[in-house]
C-alpha cells in the first residue's frame, strides 16, 4: 500500500488570471516608479535646461527613454488591467498617470491597494469555498 493520503486535497492554485497577479503587480509597480522618475528629471531638469541653459542633451536622452519605458509601462498597465478585469476608465486614468509629473507615484500606490484588496477577496472566497 501507499503511504499517500488521497483523501485530503491540497489546495488548490489561483484559477486562471489570478496566478500571475502578483508578478504583473510587481512589473507594473516597478515600471510606474521608472516612468515617473524619468518623466520627473525631463519636466524639472532637462526642459529647464533646453529652454534657458540652450543644452538639448538631458532633454534629448531623457526623453526618448521616457518614450520608451512609457510605451512598456502601457503595455504592462493594460496587462494588469485584463489580468485585473478593469473597467476601461479605469485603465485610462492609470495610463494617464505616466503623462503627469508625480502622478505615477501616487497612482502606483492606489493601483497597488486595488490589486490587493482584490486578492485578500478572492483568499477569502477560497477559504469560503473550502469550507
């Protein structure tokens, strides 16, 4: 005979979408602190610098990295919105927050609230269901 237990089950794994919430979650924090901090040295040091210090060079390298990041850091915030199952406002107010100077920084830690209430419910609703 075996010594396996088949009568206990283990518990079981977040269902579909749910599993990979916490690393998109963590992709998406550490991109709205990079598009924010980039788009804070453009806005307060390299367009200062362009305009009245006639340097483009900040403003210039800056810029197109800000362009970049910002387009990976929509790609994740749309990624964690299906994760998520967000309304579409909702997706466009937090991939608006990347345009705005230090509005990133405050929509990371709402973004962030939301995704854990979220899955504090669905713990709760498994716990239920186990039950």
């Amino acid at each position: 005979m075996s010594d396996v237990d088949v009568t206990e089950q283990a518990a079981a794994p977040p269902l579909g979408k749910q599993r990979h919430l916490g690393t998109v979650l963590a992709w998406y924090r550490t991109f709205a602190y990079i598009v924010g901090t980039g788009l804070v040295v453009l806005v307060l040091v390299g367009i200062p610098l362009q305009v009245w210090g006639h340097s483009p060079g900040v403003a210039t390298y800056v810029g197109i990295a800000h362009g970049y990041l910002f387009m990976a850091y929509l790609i994740i915030t749309f990624i964690l919105a299906w994760v998520s199952d967000w309304h579409i406002i909702r997706v466009g107010m937090v991939a608006l927050a990347g345009t705005i100077p230090f509005l990133s920084f405050y929509a990371e830690r709402k973004v962030t609230g939301w995704v854990r209430a979220d899955q504090a419910a669905a713990a709760a609703r498994a716990a239920a269901d186990r039950a």
